[in-house]
C-alpha cells in the first residue's frame, strides 16, 4: 500500500533529523547566479543543491592550502594615486587653518 503524503512528509522529517541534514539558503547577485548556472551547464547538473554540494566536496578535497585558491575571494585592492593624496592633504591643511579646533599650531606648508 502506497503511503499517503503524511506518511511521506514524517518520514523526511525524520531522515532529516537522522542525517542531520540542515537547509543552507542563500542569496547571490546576476553576476554569481550566472557563474553558477555556467558550472552547471559544463558540468551537466540540473540541482542547485548538487552544484553547491559538488562545490563544497570538491573545494575540500584539495586540502587547507589549494582550497584557499578556490574559497578565495576577489578583493579590490585601492591604490590611491599622488594626485588624490596631494589634494586630499591640501584640503585637510586648508580646513586646518579655517578652523585649528583646540590646536596651538598650524600645519606648515612647504613650497615647491
């Protein structure tokens, strides 16, 4: 006899529980989601679920020091050039003398 979607639904629950199976969720923007959907068109997977699984399972294969490549994520790195700084240093002296705050000094300017 076929059991009735109760049936089904407690047992689910309970293999839940055996596995100790927890619900991951996340949200990603276009950019990511269509990384992903790229990974699992090469690789034909069809489950969100089992790409992401892939991808945990794989990343940790390679161990603590060739997962770090593949966890790593891309930063900006900021580089601020001569001319931002040399504005920047002009502006905090010109606001310096506008307004010294409890100072005794003013900043000297150099020429050149």
């Amino acid at each position: 006899m076929a059991m009735d979607g109760k049936a089904r639904s407690a047992k689910a629950a309970q293999k839940r529980i055996e596995f100790d199976e927890k619900e991951l969720r996340h949200r990603c923007r276009l950019g990511t989601r269509q990384m992903l959907d790229e990974l699992m068109a090469w690789n034909d997977i069809k489950e969100i679920s089992e790409a992401v699984q892939n991808l945990i399972r794989n990343a940790h294969a390679l161990g603590p020091t060739l997962s770090y490549q593949a966890m790593e994520s891309p930063r900006h790195k900021v580089k601020i050039s001569e001319t931002v700084a040399r504005m920047f240093r002009n502006e905090s002296l010109a606001e310096l003398r506008r307004d010294p705050g409890d100072q005794s000094f003013f900043p000297e300017t150099r020429k050149g």
